[in-house]
C-alpha cells in the first residue's frame, strides 16, 4: 500500500529549482496546482511517518525480547571457535531485507556488502534473498547465484514460525555449504544501524571444531538438532533486528520528506504571491495606459 | 535416533509441531495471544539459473 507513493515523491524532489516557472509561463493557475499537490504529498509521508513510528515501538519491544535468543546462539560459535572448513569453498549468505521501500538506505547497504562478497568470489556463494528488495536487486547482476527467494515479509512483524519456515528451505535446498553468514541491519539507536553478519557453519566444520569438547555429552544428533535450531534462532533474531532497523530508517527518511515539503511549500507559496502581485500590476498599468490614451 | 527423524523431520518441523500443540493446549484467554506468534506469512520460491521455479513445495 505504502510503496506505491514511491515514484511521487522522487518525481517531486527532482524538480527542485522552482525558478524555472518564474523566469518562463508560470501562470498563476500552474502554480497553485503544483502547491496544491506538495502539501498532499506532505501529508502522505506525515502519516506514513506516524505509521512507521507505531510500528516501531512495537518492533523495539519486540527486539529487546528476541536479543537473548540470538546472543545465545551467537555464544556457542564463538565459545566452541569454529572456522570455516578449508576443504569446502561453497559459502551461502541469507540477505535480510523486507518487500517494502521508502526507508532510506537499509536495503541498498545489505545487497553492497553481498555485492563485494560476490565480487571476490561469484562461483561458489550461493544467495538466499528475503525481501523483494534485495531480490529486486541482485537478481539484475547476481541472477544465477540465488536459490531461494522469499516475500511477503516486513508487512506484518516476522514471527518465529516465519523464521523456521526460512530454516527449513534453507536446510532443506540441498546446497551443501561449508560456511555462511547471515547478512541484517543490526539496530543501534532511532537514527543508526549498522550491517553486521552472522555466522552459520555446517554440521562438519561445528563437529571439526577444536574447542567443542568445552560442552558436555554431545553426539552427532544432539549437534545437528541444535544447528538446525540455532538457524531458525539466528535468522529470528535478525529478522527482527532487520525489521526495527527498517522501521525507524523510514521514520527518519519521512520526517526528512516532510521537511523538503515544507520547504518547497514556503518557496512556491512566495513565487505564487510574486506572480499574482505582477499579474496585478500589469493590468493596472493596461488600464492606466488605456486611460491616457483616450 | 529419535523417531521423528526417522520419520523424516527435521529439528525445526519437530519443535513447530510441538509449539503448535502447546499453543492449542493453553486457556482461552491466551490463546489468542500465543495463536498470533502461530502465523506466518512469509513466502519462499525456489531459483535456479536466476530464475524463480514455478512449483514450491514450502
């Protein structure tokens, strides 16, 4: 519903220099039409920003709950120092994006760094896409490297089944990775996030791992169920982060639109005077020149 | 092994099925609540080649 708003308001920031109209035909008429459809436009990303600050609250609050749960699966990589295999090249990264646009740069900074990571090595990384964003993008330059794409997410907040749904697809493409990462925009503050990865390794490097004799009473099945469930954790966790951080990127990008508009109405409220002021003056000076003429 | 994954599941069909009971087994009161964290919308289409595969078994 919101996107489709996203030609209008690029269509208008392009055609700043308002001084074009004044020094060519500006009427009087054209320029009302033009102020008439900034302050509707203005009102749009008004409440398209009151929209994203509710739905930012409620992802925020969701957040600080799901931290714990990606924390932990965070910590057993890093407790049990697992590295990439060395004999399998094959590497996947999951793209955390959302079908939806006008929210700054949250999607373009996600697909850049998947982009110098294809750049080094477009062979073997293979791409999972969620998110018409980052699909939309790759699929121009990188078509051939995704193997799954997903959609429908950012309308609604994701939910764990979402995430196990993306787990199981993953696990079950049949696309034998040593290792991959998990590519999201970690939330920081209201106005900042920054891209971060996360780690996902297979069951081989996690049962090659040097360190994991650190935990107790592990056997092949104990680890693969726990890396399965890890997975569905770590992308729960990012979707997550992915969500809120999209949602106050596009809280800042409207208050940012709404304040161009009010800009550009202040601007064109002033060469509507203008002009309706010569417009005056000119008849005046017809009627006077009229006049003496007689 | 376990017997779900004899029958052909992995850990995370396992515990959304198990979630999914737990869920139906609560009171009504939350119920409601617990039956949002139920749904999913998210769709997943298989590509190969750069193209999307039509049949999507997920």
């Amino acid at each position: 519903m919101l996107g489709r708003f996203g030609p209008v308001v690029t269509f208008v920031a392009h055609n700043g220099p308002i001084q074009q109209h004044q020094r060519g035909m500006a009427t009087l008429k054209s320029i009302s039409i033009r102020l008439k459809s900034v302050k509707n436009i203005q009102k749009i990303t008004q409440s398209m920003k009151m929209v994203s600050a509710a739905k930012y609250a409620r992802a925020e609050r969701d957040l600080k709950q799901v931290k714990p749960i990606g924390n932990g699966a965070k910590q057993f990589y890093e407790k049990a120092e697992i590295d990439a295999p060395t004999d399998v090249p094959q590497k996947l990264v999951i793209a955390i994006t959302s079908d939806r646009g006008l929210c700054g740069a949250v999607h373009t900074s996600v697909v850049r760094h998947i982009r110098t990571e294809l750049g080094k090595d477009d062979v073997n990384v293979k791409v999972v896409c969620v998110g018409d964003k980052s699909r939309a993008i790759l699929s121009r330059t990188f078509g051939k490297n995704i193997i799954l794409a997903c959609n429908e997410v950012g309308r609604l907040p994701p939910t764990f089944t979402d995430a196990s749904k993306l787990a199981d697809a993953v696990l079950k493409s049949e696309y034998k990775f040593g290792a991959g990462e998990i590519v999201y925009n970690k939330f920081k503050s209201v106005v900042s996030y920054q891209t971060s990865t996360l780690p996902v390794y297979s069951l081989q490097s996690v049962a090659a791992a040097p360190k994991l004799s650190i935990y107790d009473s592990l056997d092949d099945e104990v680890i693969q169920s726990y890396l399965e469930f890890s997975l569905a954790s770590l992308l729960f966790y990012s979707l997550k982060e992915g969500a809120c951080s999209e949602q106050s990127s596009r809280m800042t990008a409207m208050d940012n639109a709404s304040k161009n508009a009010t800009e550009m109405i202040d601007k064109l409220t002033l060469a509507f005077n203008r002009t309706r002021q010569a417009v005056i003056t000119r008849e005046l000076i017809e009627i006077i020149s009229g006049a003496s003429a007689l | 092994m376990s017997a779900w994954r004899q029958a052909g599941l992995n850990y995370i069909n396992y515990s959304s099925i198990a979630a999914r009971l737990l869920r139906q087994a609560l009171k009504a009161d939350l119920r409601t609540e617990a039956a949002k964290r139920n749904d999913s919308h998210i769709r997943i289409t298989k590509w190969e080649a750069g193209k999307p595969i039509k049949s999507s078994e997920f």
